[in-house]
C-alpha cells in the first residue's frame, strides 16, 4: 500500500503584498495620516497580535474595503515592554531596576517600525503608486515593499 503525504503549508497560499515603513510616529498618527493621505479607512482592532505567550504584542489596524475585495492592515514590527532586572542577593542595598526589551514581529527586519498588509484577491493594487503617495508623507522616513516568500516568520502575519 503506498503512503501519501500531505504537507499543511500546500494548502496555504495567501497573496498579499507587504510594505515596511520607516518612522518615529505612534501606531495612531500613522494611521491617521494613511486615512488621510491613501483614502482608508484603518481602525484599530480590539485585540493585538500576541506572540510568545504575551511576552509581546503588537497593535494592528485594519480594514475591509469590500467594494474592491481588499484588506488593509497597518501592523508594529515593535514592542518594547519594561521587565524586571537581574541583580544579585547579598548586597548591601537592593535595587529593584527595570530593563526596557525590544522584541520584533518579523525578526529580519529590525529597523522596520510598521508594515502594511495588502491582501488583495483580484490584484487590482498598485504597489508603486502606493509607495508614490507613502513618500509624499514628511513623517514618513522611508518605505518600500518586501517580498513575504523570503521572510523566515511570516507566520507571524497569518491573522
């Protein structure tokens, strides 16, 4: 009897395209300024992404035009969570010190503040004029798309 294996990662084939921006701004004005600028309509979802067993999180916007069939998510590549400090017993005074950690979404990209998921089904986005528009924002340092194939974690942005 022959054996036949089926691998879960044929089955998913989600296509969507990914933009890294580069800026100091909160999750919040960023947004703003993409409803502003790219006519959307982002609004931040109740839950953030969690990984790691809540040892980080990441807000996350979204929003369904469903007129062109085209789901739209600004996501943090960062957190920074205050934790509590190694120190060793026996010294004379005891300081309670707190360390600020930086964990990121998609590790590669480190530099990155934010992305924005593009999924569309019908392909009818233009990543070019979307970049266009991205770099006529002054808050905006940089922006470029990414390829999601070459990402090790992109496991991460399965939500």
């Amino acid at each position: 009897m022959a054996l036949h294996k089926l691998l879960v990662d044929d089955f998913y084939d989600d296509t969507y395209k990914l933009i890294a921006i580069h800026c100091g701004l909160e999750d919040y004005r960023l947004a703003y300024l993409l409803n502003k600028n790219l006519d959307l309509n982002l609004k931040r979802k109740a839950e953030d992404l969690d990984f790691k067993y809540l040892k980080s999180s990441y807000s996350i916007f979204e929003w369904e035009n469903e007129l062109e069939y085209v789901r739209w998510n600004l996501i943090s590549n960062v957190c920074k969570k205050e934790e509590d400090g190694l120190y060793s017993t026996g010294t004379l005074f005891e300081t309670n010190e707190k360390v600020l950690k930086t964990f990121n979404l998609i590790s590669e990209y480190k530099n990155v503040d934010y992305f924005i998921k593009i999924s569309d089904e019908i392909k009818n986005v233009s990543e070019r004029l979307i970049l266009n528009k991205l770099h006529s924002i002054p808050q905006i340092i940089t922006s470029y798309t990414v390829d999601p194939l070459k990402i090790k974690s992109k496991d991460h942005l399965i939500f």
